[in-house]
C-alpha cells in the first residue's frame, strides 16, 4: 500500500527548512501531500495563492509531491486524502512543547494516524519563517536560507511597504 504523508504548514513563506524536510521524507514516504492551512483567523503575509506559487516553484525538482490547502481539523484532512502519517520538522527545545501537543491531540483524535519528526538539518536550526521575515524587512540578506522566488518575493513586497 502506497505510504502517504501530509506535510502541513502556513509556509508563509516556504524556507530551506521546509524543503530539507520534504526532500528526507521522501526517502520514508512513496508520497507527500504539502498543505497549507487556510486559517482567516491567521493574518498571513502572503496571501494563499502566492505561498502556492513559491511551494510549487521551490518543489518543482521533487517527483511524488503534491499540493493542497486544507481546512479544519488537520487529522480529518489526512484521513480524507488516505494519508497514514503527519510529517513535522523539529527545531530546538523552542518547538517540542508545542508539537508534542499538537501530536497528542492529533492522537488522540485519530489514533490511526502518527505523526513523524523529522528533526531539522542542523543548517536551518535557528531559521524560520518570522524571523527571515524579519531579516528581510529591514533589508538583511536572507539569500543562502530560501528558495530564489522567496528571495524575490520578499524584496518585492518589502519594497512596496516601504515606498
Ligand atoms: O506552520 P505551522 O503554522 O506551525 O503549522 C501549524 C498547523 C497547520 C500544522 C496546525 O495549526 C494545524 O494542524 N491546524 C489545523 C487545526 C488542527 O487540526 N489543529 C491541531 C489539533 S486541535
């Protein structure tokens, strides 16, 4: 039976983090269903249609992967598109309350479905998407920690802010 994970995420925008997960996943999972979480409670930087463009772009070298968005419950999402497994990267001791949490919960929801970490490659252990956000906004060169179209992006709509 074909092994599906759902790689869930705001990736607002997309970095080398995310991309380092997807790409080790793909060496335990035969497909990968990246989503993003439409949340209208969430203000985003960038809008859905725009993250979508810079996963595809950034993704695009990846054979088995696709794309989605999603709303609602994230386990009855996975359970929808026959996913067995919830693919997350782990950063430092900053992301184990939460996920572990959010993993038990999502357990305890729908025992049938586990949740994998991954830990993130020790390059992108202090990367995220606010603070390269943040480097970006005030002109800081994030070059070496997104994909091209991400660096495009954000100067582009920083840019913009500032005129
Ligand atoms: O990239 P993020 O913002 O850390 O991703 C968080 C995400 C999308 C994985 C999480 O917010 C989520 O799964 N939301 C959907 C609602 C849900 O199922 N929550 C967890 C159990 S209550």
């Amino acid at each position: 039976m074909e092994k599906i994970a759902i790689y869930p995420g705001s990736f607002d925008p997309i970095t080398n983090g995310h991309l380092d997960i997807v790409e080790r996943g793909l060496s335990i999972f035969d497909k990968i269903i990246v989503a993003i979480l439409l949340n209208p409670s969430k203000k985003s930087f960038f809008s859905v249609e725009e993250r979508m463009e810079m996963l595809q772009t950034s993704m695009k070298k990846f054979a088995n992967v696709e794309f989605d968005v999603f709303d609602g419950l994230l386990v009855d999402y996975a359970h929808r598109r026959k996913a067995h497994a919830i693919l997350r990267g782990m950063r430092a001791v900053s992301d184990f309350e939460y996920e572990f949490q959010m993993a038990l919960m999502n357990r305890r929801l729908r025992r049938e479905i586990q949740t994998v970490f991954l830990m993130t490659g020790l390059r992108w252990i202090f990367t995220s998407s606010s603070i390269i956000k943040e480097a970006a906004q005030f002109g800081g060169d994030i070059n070496d920690m997104v994909p091209p179209i991400v660096n495009k992006k954000l100067k582009i709509k920083y840019s913009k802010k500032t005129v």
